[in-house]
C-alpha cells in the first residue's frame, strides 16, 4: 500500500507547498451543504446531511487554515512570494469566500443546534470575513497594477476571486439579517451589504468585458485552465442572490427608519434584476460547458476543478431563491436540476482531491518555484 503523501520529497513540504487554492474545496463543500439542505425529499434527512457536511467544512477550513498559518510562521519570505504571482495571488479571495460559506452554516444549521449563541458567532465571523474581503478586493489588484506581469492573451477568469468576495459577505449580510432583530445595527448592515455588493459587481463586470475580448482575440485558454470558465458564473450569480436575499430584508430593516417603502423598492427590483442576471449567468454556462467538451478528453485534473463547484452552487440558490420568491414552481425545479449536476460534480472532484492529498501531488506552489528559479 503506498504511504501518505509519497510524493512529497520531505514532510516539511506539506506545509512549504501550502498554498490558499485549497480553499476552493471549503468554497465548493460549504456551498453544497447549503444546497442539499434546500432539496425537495425528506426534510430531516436533508437537514442532517446539510449539517454533516457544513461540520465537515469547518474542520477542513480549521485544517487550511493551519497549514497556510504555519507556512507563513515557518517560512515567511517565501510565502510572501505569492503577492509578486500573477495568479496564485488571486487565489487568496478563497479565504473569506469559504470562511462565508462556514457563517452562512451557523445560520442554517447551527441556529437548531446551538440557539442564539450561533447567531452570535455567525455575525463576529461575518464582520471577519467583511474586513478580509475588503482587504484582498483593494491588495490583490493594487498588486496587479504595480508589482506583477500580466498580458491580455494570458488572462483567464481567475482574475475574479479577489473581487467577488465582497459580494459573497453581501449575501452572507442577506442572510444574517433575518436572525437578528430590526434597529440600526440592522440597517448598517444592509446598507453595507449593498455597498459591497457595489464594490465588486461592477468591477467584476469590467473583467468579464475583457475577458470576452480576450477570448475573441486570443481563443480559448490552455487545457490547463479551461475550467476556469466556470468562475465567470461566479460573480454573477452571487450578485443575482445578494439582491434577493437583500431585497427580502430591506422592507423591514428599513421600515426602522420610517423607509420601508424604499425598502419594497429594492425587493420588487431586487426579483427583477436577478432575473436578469441569471439570464446572463445561463449564456455564461453554456460557454463553459461548451468549452470544458471542447477538452474533455485530455484535462489535467488540479483545484482549479473546483471552479466547478461554486459557482454551480450559488447559481442554483439564486434560481431557488427566485423561484421561492415568486412561488413559481418550474423555476426551482430548474434549480433542484442545476443542484443535482453540483452533488454529481462535487462527488467527482472530491474522489481525485483525496486521492492527490493522500499522494500529495497536489501540493505545489507556484509562487516559491518561480522564487526559487529567480534564486538560481
């Protein structure tokens, strides 16, 4: 039987080659919880495999968060390699998107477990995860622009991570919202939700402007990278179930400070343009799986397969959300389809990633290679 890790030169590796693309795995698994909770079969059987996994995903996320902390107590200059990396810098917006996946948990499933104190601990891991997604949203590109190479035709949808945090913790704000009673802390929060949505919907939509340039200069992208497509769905579907989970609370949130008509706006425009946004998000998948066929035959499994997942995720709880919103079954059954291409994918992506962390072929960083060529 071959022993754990057996690629891996020395054990110390494990940690030296840690790099914040693992955090994808906690983006895809936390975003399936919340999704297999949401299914039309038995509710208690759901609810207890929603929260299986959501108790899965923390301690997966406890785990990464070990091993990247230790990379940087152990070998500092070399883990501050990533902010010269035109693409492994990018990666570091998966850190507070898994974090946002872990306090929307709190609220789904540990409300029933824990009561109040998880509320509690989901609105402190919110304003963390608000503070880390601002943080990368205005370092990452700043590093871009002023320390790293990049050119139009080596682009790719990964450009987005850094950016469509913040509106990740705007859904994340949607959610929290409805367990915690209506005041101005209330209001902060929604109205600080909307401006982080704003924060990273609209840069996020420049890049996809020029990421379609890019493809229509420069064709499709690498093997390598070709699922990477699947992020573009990303952004947009997680800003179509910001506005619909915003939307559902600003009625009452703002009726605190005698709006609440203001607050009936943003919910009837809310439903109106996340329809509008999924129709985007439905051209966007078919390009992506149009062009994951194109490749399908010779793709190189690594983490950039997780792309598959997350987006996917949140796209199906925008079309559920939608559907539940405006009571109209045939769209969230569409959803209930889209979950079930998730729980399939997430099951094909979850084998192989055991299988390269068991062989340990799947850690390697980018970053310290190019340092270290530098060094020579």
């Amino acid at each position: 039987m071959n022993r754990p890790f057996q690629q891996l030169p020395q054990m110390q590796d494990l940690i030296r080659h840690f790099t914040p693309n693992w955090f994808a795995v906690t983006m895809g698994t936390g975003v399936l919880a919340l999704i297999v909770a949401e299914l039309p079969f038995d509710s208690f059987l759901m609810g207890q495999m929603g929260t299986i996994l959501w108790q899965m995903n923390m301690l997966i996320f406890i785990l990464f968060s070990i091993l990247y902390g230790l990379r940087w107590l152990i070998f500092p200059h070399e883990a501050k390699q990533i902010f010269k990396h035109a693409s492994m810098s990018l990666f570091l917006g998966a850190i507070p998107m898994g974090l946002a996946t872990i306090l929307n948990g709190f609220l789904k499933f540990g409300v029933p477990l824990y009561g109040d104190t998880a509320v509690q601990i989901a609105q402190m891991l919110w304003y963390i995860d608000v503070v880390m997604a601002l943080v990368i949203a205005w370092i990452i590109p700043f590093c871009m622009y002023s320390i790293q190479q990049h050119e139009l035709k080596t682009m790719s949808a990964v450009w987005l991570l850094p950016i469509v945090a913040c509106e990740v913790a705007a859904s994340s704000g949607g959610l929290l919202l409805a367990h915690l009673p209506m005041g101005q802390q209330a209001v902060a929060i929604l109205l600080g939700s909307y401006v982080l949505w704003g924060i990273s919907v609209l840069p996020a939509f420049a890049i996809l402007s020029i990421l379609m340039l890019r493809l229509a200069l420069h064709q499709l992208p690498a093997k390598e990278l070709a699922i990477s497509s699947w992020l573009a769905l990303g952004p947009i579907a997680t800003g179509a179930l910001a506005l619909l989970l915003l939307g559902a609370q600003a009625p009452q949130v703002l009726a605190v400070i005698g709006m609440q008509s203001l607050g009936d706006i943003f919910q009837q425009v809310g439903i109106f343009a996340s329809l509008i946004l999924l129709g985007f998000a439905t051209w966007w998948f078919g390009i992506a799986v149009l062009k994951t066929l194109k490749y399908v035959q010779d793709l190189p499994f690594n983490l950039g397969w997780w792309g598959l997942t997350f987006p996917l995720g949140v796209f199906s709880l925008a079309v559920l959300n939608l559907g539940h919103q405006m009571n109209l079954l045939f769209i969230s059954q569409l959803g209930y389809g889209f979950a079930t291409i998730l729980i399939l994918l997430w099951i094909m992506v979850a084998y192989k990633t055991i299988q390269g962390f068991y062989q340990g072929h799947l850690f390697f960083s980018p970053c310290l290679k190019a340092y270290l060529d530098e060094q020579r």
